[in-house]
C-alpha cells in the first residue's frame, strides 16, 4: 500500500473485491501488505471446514442471516448483533447462511489455518 502522508485510511465495502476464501467469500477492509497489526475482513459464510489457528485471536460478529457454530464441541446459535471470540487453539466451524466482520490479531497468515486430524495440536 502507498503511503500517503495521511494517517488514516478510509475503505468502502463496494470497492473491496471479492475473493473465495476457506470460509466462503470475503473482501478485506485491512489485511496483508496494509501495515497493520490486524486484519478486518466482511466474510459470508455458507458453512465452514473445522479449523483452528495457534496465533490469531479472532473475533466474529454477526452482521446478517443465521447459523450454527461449533467451538471446541459445544454448538450455539449464530444471529445478527452475537460476537464470538476465538482464542488461539478453538476448534470452529459454522453452518448456514450469514456475513460476519472477522477481526484478527496479529494480522492473517496462510500458514496459521490448521484442521483437526492433519496436524497436531
């Protein structure tokens, strides 16, 4: 990302291209290459592989639609206004249909996405 001279960043949901991601489709406010400690990603989920992270924290809010997610065995509901937080070794996944803003720390990185049965924890 060029730098501006600014010390803000404005980003605009419209503009962010949309990309397949594990999960479903997501477009990055903040990610890779942006030089932040974080990354901010709109996510629409249509059901996802169980998975986990050994850095990232994230944090899932629900912004529309519904589901189901299972962390580390025990199942909820997903809705609109729920906000989730994933420590770092949570097995999750989620079905249904529904877009959450995903906030991790530090920023994503391929090489922090782990499925249960192929490595060990």
């Amino acid at each position: 990302m060029e730098s501006t001279g600014k010390r803000y960043t404005v980003r605009r949901l419209p503009d962010l291209e949309k990309e397949v991601s594990r999960c479903g489709t997501r477009q990055r406010f903040f990610s890779q290459g942006d030089d932040t400690p974080a990354f901010i990603h709109q996510v629409h989920i249509q059901g996802s592989r169980a998975h986990y992270h050994k850095r990232a924290v994230e944090f899932y809010y629900v912004l529309e639609g519904s589901g189901i997610m299972t962390v580390d065995g025990e199942t909820f509901p997903l809705e609109p206004g729920v906000m989730v937080k994933l420590d770092p070794g949570a097995v999750h996944s989620s079905k249904g249909d529904h877009r959450v803003l995903v906030i991790g720390i530090p920023d994503i990185a391929e090489d922090d996405i782990f499925f249960p049965g192929e490595e060990t924890r």
